[in-house]
C-alpha cells in the first residue's frame, strides 16, 4: 500500500509540476523582454494587462498549462494520460499524447516569444533561456520513442542547472566590471519600453510566428505518435453465444468450435469425447493492432489438453480453458511474439486437442475475451486527412510569417522613403477628388463614369422624355454696356451660383451657360415616364425667387425670362479636348423659342410641357405663338 499511495502522488506532482514549470518560464522569459519586475496579478486582469503592452502569449500559455493540471486532476478518477496496474506499474494512456502537446506547446510559444525580442536581451542570457527549452524540447521527442526513462525529468533539471550557473556568472560579471548596459543580467530590471512603428505588422507576425511553432510542435508529436502508435485501454468482451464465423459489424469477433471431421471416442473413459477446437481471433477494426490478449470459457471440470496447441499458451483451471498470447520464452511461440498480434483486417487462429465429456459443445458456453490494442493513426484516413490540414495550415502560416519578416524588415529600411510616398500619395489623391469633383460639375455622374472608363468612346444617347429650360436676362447688353467687366462678371457668377445651388439641391441637371442664357435639363433618363416637367417648373419658380432675393440686395436690378418645353432629345459628349456635355435636337431649340418669345419674370411652357404636367399648377389660357421652323404652336404662362 505504500508504494500504492508513493508511485501515484510521485507521479500526479511531476505532470503538475511540469505544467506549472512552463508557465513560470513564460513568466520569467517576459520580465527579461519588459525589462521590469512583473506582479503575478496581471494575470488576474488579461484585457488590461494585453491594453498595457504584456503580450497574449503569456496567457495563451497560462490556458495550456492550467488545462494540463485539470486534466492531470481528472485523470487520477479516469485514467485519461496514465494508468498504473495491479503490480503498480506505470503504463500510458490513450490521451498521454495530448499530455506531451500540452506540456510541449507552451514552451514552444514562449521560444516563439524570446525570438520574437532577440534584441532586447543580452547574447548570453538569450543563449540561457533558449537552451532550458531546447533540453525539454528533445527529451519530448524522447519519450515518444524511448519508453521507462524520465528523459523530461532529466532535461528540466540540467535546463534549470544551466540557468541558474548562467545567472550567478552574469551577475559576478557585472558585479566586478561594473558594467552599466542596458541588459537584464540580475534582479536590477532597467525599465525602457519600445513601441513598434508598425505595430499592427509586428504583431501579425508575432501572431503567425507563434501558430508555426505551435503547428510545427504538434505535427512533430503527431507524427511520432504516428510511429509509436496511440495505446488504447484494455477492453473486455462477454459473449454468451459465441459466434460460429465472423461478425464484421463488431470491432473484435471470437469464434470457439468444436471441429467437426476431428473428434473421437476417447477410450479411457467412458462417455468422453477428444476433439480438436479451433479458435479465430478476427480484427475488424481498421486502424488498429490487438498486441495482448487473453481467451477464457469455461469447460467441464477433469477436462484434459493434449500436447502440441497451437498460437497460444493453454491452461485448464479451475473449470475455465485459459489462452494466452504467446510471449517471449514461452514453448508455444513459435513464430515469434509479433506474429501473435492481430494487425487490422487480419484474424490469428489459435487451437488445441482437448478431452471432454460427450456433450460438452462451446458454442452453449460464454467467451471472455480481454485484449489491449495500439491505434496506428496514419492508418486511418480521418487522421491522416487532419493531418494534413495541419500541415498545409503550418506551409500557409510559415509562408505568411517569412513574408511578413521580410516585409517589417524592409519598411524599417525604407521608413522614410515610405513617408515620402505616403505624402505624395496624399497629394494625388486630393488631386484626383478635386479632378472628378471638377468633372462632376462638367458631366453628368453616369456620364463622367462612362468617360473615365472609356476615353475614346463617343458618347451620345438619346432620351424619350427630357424637359428643358432656358433662361436669360432680359436686356442684358445694354446693362452691361455700363458696367465694367469685373462687374458684369460678379454680378453674373452671383446669379447663376444661385441657380447652380438650387439645380444641385432638386436634381436638375446643369447643361451649360451662355453668355447670360442658362441652359438645365431634367428627365434625363431611358424610362418615358418620369416627373421631369413637374420638376423643371418648380425649378424655374425658384430661379424668379432667386432673383426677386438678388435684386433686393443689388444696386443692379435684373428681369429673367423662362421657357420650357419637353420631348425627345440626343445627349452627349462633343470633342476630345475641352469637351462639353450638350443636347440637341428640336426640343431644345422649341425651349429656345419659349424663352425667347416669352414675357420677363413669367414662366413660358408649351403644351407638351403642360400637358405632363396638368393637374400639379395653374396655366393661363394658350396662346398662339409663332416659332421659327414651327408655326403658330400653343403656348401657356404659369
């Protein structure tokens, strides 16, 4: 009992203790990067602590490591990492590899971390760090391979040797120096922090560095655990009809019968029967190895074995057949003792001759079949698909790390320059927006797009349905005759600013100025139906507004008048250099003619432009009014 309670608490405190060992390295690895004593209470506060500059790495490692020592807890009810049998020897568990991983991959991100800041901290004391996780490091791979010695026991304590002598040494050689560097040689931590220009790069490559080591640890495990096979737990199976032939539906099927051209009348004994009983061991399992096993029914007491059974160890007792994998030593083994074990897909026959009362018959007797069995996980195509997502992750992580290594350095290279083109940058693209703000109030938008898509497309396209005004100041020659130019042209940006303001807040399309004459369109669109006219009228009754509100306050006093008319029309771009949008086609020249001959500070429409309209305002009676080219047409006044 005392090696009992001494094996398992020894035990359960080395997996504790390993786990607790990599988060205190992590620890200790971050005061040297910080360059500052740290509290253990930041841990206590992550989201702050990340805020304040201590890297997500630390607590990566404290998750890992506290899910080890849960789970070395629950193993102690479940049997989950290791197990110890009734001789109180130590044997690995299904899950032991998953023990290594987690004891593995905090180290693993904390070497990711120390390469990470190689410049923080001195040659020598990186050299120490570095190897108290490289020893670990080789002793994992160890005892994935190399069973019953304690290489991370060992590797811990030579690591710790290692860093405690290198510690002593750099502090005497600061101490009788006198040396003043700005490096972490004993507990005096000189406090100087660094921030990253390009931190958001800094850290994704700290993030993609950090997966690769991990990844690279896992697929190191994985693939010795590949080698080594995965052990599962020990497995007992009760038949109470034994099978006659193989039942694949089963991972393990046991058959036990009596061979029935073998038998005879043994003549000792009257009313009992020799006979030879041939047993199947079939593995329908597809990844797996059965490596012991052990066979038992029961027999009728006095039964007999003859000499000579076959792939196994036989042994009557106590009213039970027992048969054993053969091992090493034993007469039975004949082939040696991995030729007992079961590989997947395979069956292993095992017999013997054996003397029995007549109506002894098997296959009315129970089976009690025990077997241990490794997992050989490349054999199984859900592992190895996992497998190798792994590791085209790992490719993928590896690549972008070297990538954004390789692009840090050479923006820490090229740091001004890059703020020379970011300048310049800045530069044409407010060159750009001011040249396409600048084409917008030359073009239409879709126009503009279409332009700057196509360059040397000509663009025209004819529309069912547009409404177009004209306006122009009535007596405008004689006026200006008495102003300067400057003033002419003052008073005119004035006037029409106030008309572009207004186009632009009702969604009336601008075509051009001429001279005093201000020329909109609205409806340009495909569909014939559309508010165009309502639009357009409602936009001219504003312009009589701005220029009853310019003339209150103008020492120059000026009378507009508006025609409008609406129908089909061609718009488009004309020329290749100092290009303008326009429209032409008769009802623009209508519109013309409605302003042209009609009454100032009134609305002249014509019935096209009315009868849309109709029903939204109020029209005068019509009138007949001669146009050129036209005739006498219909016209009406708002």
């Amino acid at each position: 009992m005392a090696g009992y309670y001494m094996v398992r608490l020894s035990n359960f405190i080395v997996f504790i203790c390993n786990f607790s060992v990599s988060f205190f390295y992590s620890f200790y690895v971050l005061e040297f990067i910080n360059r500052t004593r740290l509290d253990f209470s930041i841990i206590l506060k992550p989201r702050t602590s990340i805020r304040n500059g201590i890297p997500i790495q630390l607590f990566i490692v404290l998750f890992l490591c506290l899910s080890g020592n849960i789970l070395t807890i629950i193993n102690q009810f479940t049997n989950i990492f290791y197990f110890f049998d009734e001789k109180n020897i130590y044997h690995r568990s299904t899950l032991y590899p998953l023990s290594v991983a987690l004891g593995l991959l905090p180290g693993l991100i904390t070497l990711t971390l120390l390469l990470q800041n190689r410049k923080k901290i001195s040659r020598s004391a990186f050299i120490s760090l570095a190897v108290y996780f490289l020893l670990p490091l080789a002793s994992t791979v160890l005892i994935l391979f190399v069973y019953g010695i304690s290489w991370l026991n060992i590797s811990l304590g030579l690591g710790s040797l290692h860093l405690f002598l290198s510690s002593i040494k750099l502090m005497e050689r600061r101490f009788y120096s006198g040396e003043k560097e700005n490096e972490i040689f004993d507990p005096t931590y000189n406090v100087s922090k660094t921030i990253s220009e390009n931190h958001k790069r800094v850290a994704a490559s700290h993030f993609w560095q950090t997966l690769s080591a991990t990844l690279a640890g896992l697929l190191v495990m994985l693939l010795a655990v590949s080698i080594t096979g995965l052990t599962l737990p020990e497995k007992t199976l009760t038949i109470a009809s034994p099978h006659s032939e193989n039942d694949v539906s089963k991972p393990v099927c046991i058959t036990f019968v009596q061979n029935a051209d073998k038998h005879w009348i043994d003549g000792s004994r009257n009313g009992w029967t020799g006979a030879q009983y041939d047993g199947v061991i079939f593995n329908n399992m597809k990844s797996t190895i059965i490596t012991e096993w052990n066979f038992s029914i029961s027999v009728p007491n006095d039964s007999s074995l003859d000499p000579g059974p076959w792939n196994g160890t036989f042994l009557i007792s106590d009213g039970l057949l027992n048969v054993k994998k053969p091992v090493d030593g034993d007469k039975e083994n004949l082939h040696g003792a991995d030729f007992y074990k079961v590989t997947p897909l395979k069956t292993l026959g095992f017999g013997c001759i054996m003397y029995t009362p007549s109506e002894y018959q098997p296959s009315e007797k129970e089976i009690t079949f025990t077997y241990s069995s490794i997992l050989k996980p490349l054999t199984n195509i859900l592992f190895d698909i996992f497998i190798s997502l792994l590791f085209v992750i790992f490719l993928i992580s590896t690549t972008i790390m070297l990538l954004e290594g390789k692009f840090i350095r050479v923006e820490e290279e090229n740091r001004k320059l890059e703020n020379t083109v970011k300048e310049r940058t800045r530069e044409l693209e407010a060159e750009k927006s001011r040249s396409e703000s600048l084409l917008l109030n030359i073009l239409p938008k879709e126009i503009a797009i279409e332009l700057t898509a196509h360059p040397n497309r000509t663009i025209a396209k004819k529309y069912p349905n547009v409404t177009v005004l004209f306006t122009d100041i009535v007596g405008f020659t004689k006026m200006s005759g008495s102003m300067s130019a400057e003033e002419v042209v003052v008073m005119l940006n004035k006037i029409f600013s106030m008309f572009d303001e207004r186009a632009r807040r009702e969604g009336i399309e601008k075509i051009k100025t001429i001279g005093d004459a201000y020329m909109a369109a609205a409806g340009l669109e495909e569909a014939r139906d559309n508010d165009g006219a309502a639009r357009m009228i409602r936009f001219a009754r504003g312009l009589l507004s701005d220029v009853k509100a310019f003339n209150e306050t103008s020492p120059v006093k000026m009378h507009i008048r508006l025609g409008i008319n609406s129908g089909p029309l061609v718009a488009g771009v004309i020329g290749k250099t100092k290009f303008i949008y326009d429209i032409w086609g008769d009802t623009v020249n209508v519109a013309s003619r409605m302003e042209s001959t009609g009454i100032p500070m009134k609305i002249h429409v014509s019935e096209a432009t009315k009868m849309q309209a109709e029903g939204l305002f109020s029209f005068s009676e019509n009138s007949e009014t001669e146009v050129k080219g036209k005739g006498l047409m219909k016209t009406y006044f708002l």
